[in-house]
C-alpha cells in the first residue's frame, strides 16, 4: 500500500501540524486544493483526510467554492478510508447554528449547537476525555477494543464552541449505524468521534493530541478500527472530564549577540541591571520540545524583540514554528507583531489577517494580541460598544474562529478610595493600599507595560470578547518576576467578566501556586515561565502536585 495520505486543504488554520504528525508516523502528505487535485484523489487515494478549522460557514462556502465537497462524498462512495478532524467532523452533519445557511454534507441529521455558557466557558478549549457508546463505567485495560485507537484513559485536546451536543433521543437516533465516543463539557455530552464503514471522524485535534492523538491517527492510517490501547498509553488512568491547562511560555527575542533565546525577566526587564547582558535561558526550540516532553498543555511564544520588524518571509518566528511544530504535538500560541503592518521588503501593507496566515501555516494554532488589543476596544467604546470591522481580533476571529484569537492584557493595580473617584470598574480589595485606599481597578498598559492607558482591564476584556477574542490571557505587571503566586482578585474580577476562558499568568514561583489559583479562582489555565526556565521545578512537578490536589490533569 501506498505511504502517500491526500489532506484536504481549503487554505484555513493550522495544517503543519497535521502534516508533521502524518510525516513523523512514516507516510507523505499530498495537498488537495482544488477540484482537479480532487479528482485525482477520489481516482488515486487510499487514504483522505479531511481537517478543518474556524467558522462552520466559511468552511463549507470553501469546501463547495473550490468543488471538493463533491470529491468528499465522492470518495466515501467509493469505499476508501477518510478522517475527518473538527470542523471536518462537523462538515458531514447536517448544518450548525454557527452559520444558519450553510449546508453541511448531511450525512447525520443533525444540526450542531453553541454549549450553554450559563455553566462555563465557551470555547470549550482543553483536555477532555472521550468514552466509546457502550464502553461508559467499564474498566478499561490495555486489552479493551477502541474505536481508531481513542483510550478512555486518555485525554485529547478540544478546541470549539459548537458540537452535536446530544440533548434530546431524536438527535441520539440520529447516529444510528454510527458507533461513537461522547464526551462531556459541563453538564452537555457530544459527539467526539463518529465512524461507520470507512469514514472516522473526530471533533478533537488529534494531532495536537500528544502521543495518545499520534496513536488515533497512526490506528486510522494502518486501518486498525477496533485497534487494542497500547500498552505504553493504557498504563495510567485520568479522572474524567476536561482539565485544569497548564502553559509553558517562552518570551523570545534576540540577545545582544544577535543569537534568539528564550529570555525571562523581572517586571518586563529581561537584563539582571541596566547595561548588564540580556538573560539567555536556552534555544526556543530545544525549550519548547523539553516542556512538552515534561507535559505541558500548551506552549506559547511571546515574540519581544525588535525582530518582529524584519521582512515578513524572513521572519524568525516562522522558522522557529516550523522547527517546533515538527516534534512539539500539543498547541502552539504565538504573540507579539500580530497587526496591520509594513513588510520593510517590498514597502507593501499587510493585514494583520495575512501575518496571523502566516504563523498558522507555520504551525501555529492560536496567536495573541496585546497592544491592537487596546487600541480596538478603545475605539469599540468610542463607537458606541461596536466594532468597525477592521481590528486584527474581527479579521482573523472571522474566517478562523474566535478559538484562534487570544488578547493578552497587561494591567497594574491603581488604589483609590471610593468607586466614585475614577470611571472604571472597581472592587472592594482584601489588601488596602499604602494609605488605606479600600478600592481598585486594574489599569491598562501596552508596549511591555512601559506605557498606560486610560482603559480598565474589565473594560478591555469585555470588549475584546465582544470584537473576536476567544480567550484572553491575562497578565499582572505587579506579579511578574515576584514568584509569589498569582494575582487572585484580579483573576476573579476578569473571570466575572466574560464568558471566554482565562489564561491566568504572572506570579508563579512553586507548584502549589497553581493549586491555589485553580482553587480559589475558576480560572481555566495557568501559565508559567521563570520557575520552568531556571529548571526550579519542571511541568511535571505542577502536573503531579494538581493530581494530589484531585484535579483531573493530563499526564505523559
């Protein structure tokens, strides 16, 4: 058999990973962009997959725009194995309340729907488990038959607002014939995979799945359908349900040598003292893979150097994406440069949709926003709580999802004595300021926290929620480099806020800060990057002490 697998490709989200994850298992991808790429798939193929990522309507309109819905159908008619992934899971149902007028393939009457964010966050982004129909309360061993390799024990990486969320018996008689894993989000259980002769289908990415997504993919293609849980993955449990993220970041730039490090400073400041040597704390790449091997939930780069300004091909980001993305199997964020821009190369003007293309075909999966940020929801406010349709989190958050957009927000604490003294957003505080002051508001800043606006946090997270963001990770400038834990009130006040997921970051020192802000705030992740830099303590000790705590967590 052919080690040649014909990936779908409409020309949206992130496919290097995808890529990577089918090269790395031993097969070569062949792009299929259009209808004539098409019909040779559908004549030559002996495996198809189809990924998908951001809004449903966009999707389809590309999917049937360049004639590959009819090469989809085409090629299940023939008998030949397809995968679908996410939104190409969603693609074979009838239609979406995402998108109202477009028109799945329909090959399960059933309409997918937003999850209820009365009871959680939405997206719902993150680890879950997924339980086979039939399969839910049993033991599950290394003996136990899966459907394409998907382990009950595991945990594999969501990333949506809309499913085939089962809530009533119609929609549940809709996948007869189909067996199916379900899996559960708050109160609602979905569809996370679907197969029925030679189509399989999951709503999780398993190529950002870690190892157990490489064994669901690596199943598909050597066509072992009820393929027994390895060993090697079957060796623990997890708790059920979706986990408590943890987040690696590396903040990039280039050293005073010119080199690119990983690099971590106090308050912003990446020198140990004025005139001293940026800090050099390794590789990025080389970073990057040691955290996801110690298993972290993410990883993010946060570009904060000046090379953000050097021609778009050239990038060094780029690069850097590329290279991770080929032995780092989890989501990769990156942040810093994400706007409108010059390309100092040729003179021309590049959408900050264009530059977010960019790192997507790089292997990023989400990127964030900071400064833009502010300057967008500065004018939302101006314009009466509307967007004009032109700030980076409505272009991208468009054709890629609001999942795709982060907005990082970079605030400080301001005391005052009463809600009446400024027009923003207050609470009472349990730690008074230096001269009593009982109240405070958290004040906006951008470039790095060198500059302030008048602009609340509260504020700028409600807006950013409103132009695109899908979640936003938030910053404290009075924590960062203190390694004394995470600012609590701050996090809880945010979360108040929106409906969106919450990134908590800035503070971390020691394991038992992340226990205690998933503890005493309902944030979704939390972030760490000094204490994993200095090699003080690993991702696996933060992992190992939630598991003590009774936290569900996803383990290596």
């Amino acid at each position: 058999m052919s080690d040649l697998v014909y990936v779908i490709d409409v020309e949206s989200g992130n496919l290097q990973s995808l890529q990577n994850a089918v090269e790395k298992l031993g097969y070569r991808v062949k792009w299929v962009k259009n209808r004539e790429q098409g019909l040779e798939a559908v004549d030559k193929a002996q495996r198809m997959i189809l990924p998908g990522v951001g809004n449903f309507g966009h999707f389809m309109d590309e999917l049937h725009g360049r004639g590959l819905a009819d090469t989809v159908l085409e090629y299940i008619k023939s008998g030949k194995p397809l995968m679908g992934i996410c939104v190409g899971l969603q693609s074979i149902f009838k239609g979406s309340v995402e998108s109202p007028t477009a028109q799945g393939l329909g090959l399960i009457d059933i309409r997918l729907s937003r999850f209820d964010d009365s009871e959680k966050s939405v997206p719902h982004i993150g680890w879950n488990g997924t339980v086979l129909k039939g399969q839910e309360g049993d033991d599950i061993t290394k003996s136990t038959p899966s459907l394409y390799g998907i382990d009950p024990s595991q945990k594999y990486y969501f990333v949506h607002s809309f499913a085939a969320v089962l809530s009533n018996e119609t929609q549940i008689q809709a996948l007869q014939g189909w067996e199916y894993a379900q899996a559960q989000y708050g109160s609602e259980k979905f569809v996370a995979a679907v197969a029925k002769d030679n189509v399989f289908l999951t709503q999780f990415h398993p190529e950002k799945s870690g190892e157990a997504g490489l064994f669901v993919i690596d199943s598909f293609l050597k066509g072992n359908k009820h393929a027994r849980i390895s060993t090697e993955l079957a060796s623990h449990k997890t708790a059920p349900g979706l986990t408590k993220r943890v987040i690696a970041c590396l903040d990039v730039r280039t050293n005073d040598a010119g080199d690119i490090v990983v690099t971590k400073g106090d308050q912003y400041d990446v020198r140990e003292k004025e005139g001293s040597a940026v800090r050099n704390l390794g590789k990025p790449v080389q970073v990057a893979e040691k955290y996801y091997k110690q298993g972290a939930d993410e990883v993010t780069f946060l570009n904060i150097t000046s090379f953000r300004n050097s021609p778009l091909k050239d990038l060094p980001m780029l690069e850097i994406l590329r290279l991770t993305s080929k032995t780092v199997f989890v989501p990769l964020t990156i942040g810093g440069g994400i706007r409108d821009t010059v390309d100092p190369a040729t003179g021309k003007v590049v959408p900050a949709l264009e530059v977010a293309d960019m790192y997507f075909r790089s292997g990023a999966d989400k990127v964030s926003i900071g400064s833009d940020a502010v300057d967008a929801a500065e004018k939302y406010y101006a314009n009466g709580r509307k967007g004009d349709g032109t700030s980076p989190l409505e272009t991208i958050s468009k054709p890629y999802g609001v999942q795709a957009v982060v907005v990082s927000i970079d605030p400080k604490r301001v005391y005052v004595q009463s809600p009446s003294d400024v027009k923003h957003h207050t609470f009472k505080t349990k730690y008074p300021g230096p001269n009593g002051e009982e109240y405070v508001w958290y004040q906006t800043t951008v470039k790095g926290g060198r500059e302030t606006r008048d602009l609340g946090a509260y504020e700028l997270a409600q807006a950013s929620e409103a132009l695109g963001a899908g979640e936003l990770l938030l910053n404290c400038i009075d924590k960062d480099g203190t390694n004394s834990g995470f600012d609590l009130e701050l996090i809880n006040d945010i979360k108040s806020a929106v409906k969106i997921p919450v990134i908590a970051s800035s503070g971390a020192g020691r394991p038992e800060h992340f226990e205690e802000v998933f503890t005493k705030t309902t944030t979704d992740a939390a972030l760490g990057a000094g204490m994993f830099h200095r090699d003080e303590y690993t991702v696996s000790d933060v992992k190992k002490c939630l598991q003590t705590a009774g936290f569900p967590t996803r383990l290596t």
